[in-house]
C-alpha cells in the first residue's frame, strides 16, 4: 500500500505507523458514564467501505496524517494533516 | 533424471566479506551532527548563522564546505559537518527560538558506493531510488528493514545511511548482506 504523505509525496505503508480510528469521539473526560466508555474502547463499526484513520508519517516527515481508505480494496481517496482535521472538528 | 538445485549455503558470520562485490559498505568518518529543529520564520537568521540556506522541501539539502543541511521534516534539519566543527557556536549566534541538539555521537555513518549501490540500499528500504525521484543530493529520512535511518545520496553510485548508534550493527550487517545478494 501506498501513501500519499502531503509533505513527502508518495511513500510506502511501511515507513507509517498506524494511530487507529480517526471516526470516535472522545467522551467528556470527567464523565464516568461505563457505557459510554465501553463504547469508546471497545465498539468498533468496520465498514467494508471508507473509513477515516489516523497514521503518522514516522519513517519520514513525522506528520499525524488523516488517511480515508476503502479498507475492501485499500483505494485511498484523502491524505489530510491531523492538525487541519482536528480543527476542522473532526470533518 | 531428476535434477536438484541446492542453494548456496553462506555462513551467517560471512557478511564482512565483500572483497568480490561490486558495492562497497564502508564505515563512514565521525562527523559533528546537529538535530536542528525550528519554526519557519526562524529559517532566515537560522540560514544566516549557519552560512548556508536551510532547504525547505522535502528530499532537499544544501551544502557549504563540509557542512550540510539535509531537510528531515517541515521543522526538522540534520545538519552533519567534518568533526572540527563550529556549528554549535554559530548556531548559538542565531537569536531566534529554536532547538539544536548534538546528535553527533547517537548517529552513526555507513557509506554505500559502487555499481548497484541503489539496489543494495533498496534491499532494505522502500524509496524510488531512481534518479528522477531521489536525484543526487537528496536525502530523507526513511526505513531500512526494521530500523529508521536518514538516507543521502552523495553521487549516482553513493548513499551514505545515518543510522542510531544501537542500529549500526544492523544497519551494516544488513547492507552487506544486501550487497552479497546484489552481486549473486
Ligand atoms: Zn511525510
């Protein structure tokens, strides 16, 4: 699989790391709602579609990327820095 | 007739023997080396006290004498220099927030030189080494097999491999056996 880092250009999957889900929301660090973090930790939805994931750039420019990937056939339509979809709240 | 390909068999300790191979794996010479990391209007006056102009793209690097600047990422810089150096005292004149860090002593320099060095250092790292998309003078930090390191090309048949000091038996042990399986 290949990325497209937005600083480094195209790039192999190896010199990334996966960070996990970029679609959950934190809870409110004060709740101690069980449910709610159950949810958090452990609820996973795994569409056989796009799904949004975070990735960090480690081999290379060190960047926390966005990637939104097919994960039935790996197509990879956006690369975004984590920064800008953070701030964009989460879009 | 049956007919039975045997591999070669190569003992495990037989990596240091390169005599025969067309790519050489050498040690590179200790080198002063600066993990410099800032903000992008700090580059000027960083530029200015390093007397050479910070590149700011990736894959890029500039040189003045010994002294190089290799682009690692949007705030990041090695700077490797000949091990009389005074870097650190020129950064120090530059009054602009940043970090300068010496790393001499946790990197370690490999070169890779000869006919086929691109596909020897390919043995372990995924980069398009092609001249086209890794010209001379480019560098980046990448992987080798399992460890990180920063590769430079110094000429179309030289690379030198900036690995951390713990990686270097790895790192050598590694492109040597890559060598090895170039030349077979
Ligand atoms: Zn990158």
């Amino acid at each position: 699989m290949i990325i497209k880092c937005p600083y480094c250009g195209p790039r192999d999957v190896i010199e990334f790391t996966y960070q996990g889900d970029a679609t959950r929301t934190r809870p409110n660090p004060a709740s101690t709602d069980q449910d709610t973090w159950n949810a958090y930790v452990y609820d996973r939805s795994n569409p056989a579609k796009s799904h949004r994931e975070f990735w960090l750039h480690g081999g290379g420019c060190r960047q926390h990327l966005v990637v939104t990937r097919d994960i039935s056939t790996h197509i990879i339509s956006s690369v975004v820095y984590a920064r800008d979809y953070i701030h964009a709240g989460g879009k | 007739m049956v007919e039975v390909s045997r591999a070669t068999r190569l003992h495990p300790l037989q990596a240091g023997h390169s005599g025969i191979l067309s790519v050489s794996v050498t040690l590179a010479e200790n080198a002063t080396r600066i993990s410099l990391r800032a903000r992008e209007d700090a580059i000027p006056a960083l530029s200015k006290a390093l007397d050479l102009t910070l590149p700011t793209k990736p894959k890029s690097t500039a040189s003045n004498g010994a002294r190089s600047a290799l682009w690692i990422g949007p705030d990041e810089w090695l700077i490797i220099d000949g091990i009389e150096s005074s870097v650190a005292e020129d950064l120090r004149k530059a009054k602009v927030l940043h970090s300068a860090v010496d790393i001499s002593h946790r990197n370690v320099g490999i070169n890779v030189s000869g006919k086929g060095a691109d596909a020897v250092v390919n043995g372990g790292c995924p980069q398009d080494l092609s001249l086209s998309a890794f010209p001379i003078g480019a560098a980046s930090r990448t992987v080798l097999g399992k460890i990180e390191i920063v590769l430079w090309r110094l000429a179309e048949n030289e690379f030198r491999v900036e690995c951390w000091r713990s990686f270097s038996n790895y790192a050598y042990a590694f492109l040597q056996e890559s060598a090895r399986d170039v030349a077979a």
